[in-house]
C-alpha cells in the first residue's frame, strides 16, 4: 500500500535530513521533486550541488533513488520560473534553509500562503522559532541535549535521522489539516527538538550511567546487570535481558539466581555475569541465545 500516492512533494533541501525524509515519504508513494542549485563553472552532467554527493556518493544515491532531481540557479529568472511552475503543481513544499534566505528567495510562508492557498511548507530548520537563523549540525544539537560522551564521534547521525522522521511526520500533519480545512500549512521541524526527543530517555535518568536521578535511574545505563554490554571469549555481547523472564533464563544458563530487580542491580550479580560471560565464545552465546529464546547478540571486539 502506497498511502501517499498521488501526492506531489518538491524539496529544495540538502544535505540529510530534508533527502532523508524526501527518501521515506517516496517509500510511502509521493511524487518527489528537488531541485538543486547548477554547478558552478563548466556544466558537468549528473554533478549534483548538494554536499552529499561529494562527500558520501552512495548515500546520495540511495537517498536519491525514485527521486526527480532538476537543476535551476533560484536567484535568477528562469530558475524562479521553473520554481513556480512547480509550486504550482505541488501539495507540500520542503526545505531547509534559514528563514531570511527563505525570504530572499520569496518563499516566506505569509507570500507563499498568498500564492498557494493549498500548498503547505515544512521548514527544516536547525533551533526553533527566533533561533531558527543560529547555525549548527547534528553534532551541536546532540551536544546540546548531553548525548556525547568524552571525544567520541556518535555512531550515526541522530538528530538529522530523527529530523527527517519529524519531517515526515509534519508533511502528514498538514495533509490532514488540509484535508480538514481546505489550505495548506506551515509546519516547522527543528533539528534540536529531534535530537531533544530522543534524549528524553537520559532526561528521565534510564540511561545515565550511575543511576543518580532515582532508585532505579540508570537501570538502562549499565546498571542493571541483564542489560549492558559484556567482553566474551573472542568479541564482545550485547545483553538485553530487562523483563523478569529473560533475566530468570539468562540466570539459568549462567548458574546464577537472579530472582528479581535488585538482584539485578546488586554489584556482585554484575562482577558473576562479566565473568561468566568472558569464559564463553561468541558462538556458544549465539546457540544458547537460540535455544533459551535470550535477547542477546554477539559483536567483534
């Protein structure tokens, strides 16, 4: 099923999460458009302006599979024709640009509102409202909301993945408010507040390690003995043993009695599972993993 079909997107966002969300609302049956801005210098057919393509290829072609990509230099004449012609035609418009370049190119809301009652906007931006024009990328929204640890670099891009959903959740908002209403509407999605949302967990105290925000904060963290990760023999594993029935199977097949929560979060259950865990090989794990239905999953060092 296509829910989506029949409905006409054109995207003039680059980079992740505007392509991202073009991605899934394709996946969904829209009609997807973007348009790029032209190479500058020689033409060069197939080169695309958006950075992605430089830097990561494969993702841009993935990302750009189904989608019908045009080329058009927005701050002439014939490229705001082009844009014109294809607003016309369009259901949602999407971008992520900062509002003052929004208004510079003539697609502030209160203009395109007037031009296209029924055409709705949703604005990828990366702070909300009046701190829409403050620049910033996934790892400044992740920092902001304490979701790095030490130097590292986060394994993924969250907040521009979990932007992209929030986007393709705005875009169904305004087709079901047009729906109901009869016009189209502008929805803002910051990437901040997607990377808020999924910090919410350590917001509550599940994840932060130490458990200092309650007696059972942390218990996602690493203190709950069942639910962490643990060197083996020849990698490492991944435990997520956290309901009463999976740490009593987990129990057995390490000769412990684990029998409930504290006995769980208790130090020594810890140090008898670590040690349990580094005698076995990442291929016993597995077969015990299949046989006594353990949520677990066995990594290389």
């Amino acid at each position: 099923m296509k829910p989506l079909k029949g409905t006409r997107v054109l995207s003039l966002a680059l980079n992740l999460p505007g392509p991202a969300a073009l991605m899934r609302l394709h996946a969904m049956g829209a009609r997807c458009v973007k348009i790029e801005p032209p190479p500058t210098g020689r033409p060069s057919a197939g080169v695309s302006t958006d950075p992605m393509q430089a830097y990561a290829p494969r993702a841009y072609e993935d990302l750009h599979t189904g989608v019908r990509v045009l080329r058009a230099d927005l701050k002439s004449e014939a490229g705001q024709g082009r844009l014109q012609r294809e607003l016309a035609r369009c259901d949602v418009l999407l971008t992520s640009f900062r509002p003052s370049a929004l208004k510079r190119l003539g697609l502030d809301w209160p203009r395109l509102h007037r031009q296209y009652p029924a055409l709705s906007l949703v604005s990828i931006v990366g702070w909300p409202g009046a701190k829409a024009e403050i620049p910033g990328h996934d790892l400044t929204y992740m920092a902001q909301n304490d979701l790095l640890s030490g130097l590292q670099q986060p394994p993924t891009l969250f907040a521009d993945m979990g932007g992209a959903l929030l986007a393709c959740e705005a875009v169904l908002q305004a087709l079901l408010l047009r729906q109901a209403k009869g016009h189209g509407s502008r929805r803002e999605v910051a990437l901040s507040d997607a990377a808020a949302w999924l910090a919410l967990p350590r917001h509550w105290g599940l994840t932060h390690p130490g458990g200092k925000k309650g007696q059972h904060a942390g218990i996602l963290g690493g203190r709950h003995a069942g639910y962490r990760l643990y060197a083996c023999r020849d990698g490492r594993v991944a435990v997520a043993a956290l309901e009463p029935h999976f740490a009593l199977a987990l129990g057995q097949a390490a000769g412990l009695e684990l029998r409930g929560v504290q006995d769980l979060l208790a130090d020594a259950s810890h140090q008898r599972l670590a040690r349990w865990f580094a005698g076995q090989t990442r291929a016993r794990l597995d077969q015990l993993a299949a046989e006594r239905d353990l949520p677990l999953h066995t990594l290389p060092p």
